[in-house]
C-alpha cells in the first residue's frame, strides 16, 4: 500500500511539474485525450443505436 501511494504522488508531482514547465503541450494533451474519449463515446452510441435498430 505504501508503494501505491508514492507512485501517486510521484504521478501527481510530474503533472504538476509538466503543467507549469510546459503549459501549451500539457493543454495539447488534454485536448486530445478529451477528443478521444469524445470519438470512442461517439462510436459506442452508433454502436448501441445500430444494434437497437
């Protein structure tokens, strides 16, 4: 348990780290994963709409 938690924290302090250091890449970043997210979300509505049909 104590492992988990530091790698946590080691996570968190790299986001941080990456978010002041380099603030137009990490907000790069987001929006690619917010596209992608938005793209798998769009393909499983087809999905479940097509299989209702």
């Amino acid at each position: 348990m104590l492992h988990n938690r530091w790698v946590r924290y080691g996570a968190l302090g790299f986001v941080g780290f990456y978010l002041f250091t380099h603030p137009v890449d990490a907000g790069h970043a987001v929006q690619s994963a917010v596209g992608t997210v938005q793209t798998g979300a769009d393909r499983a509505a087809t999905f479940v709409t097509t299989a209702i049909k």
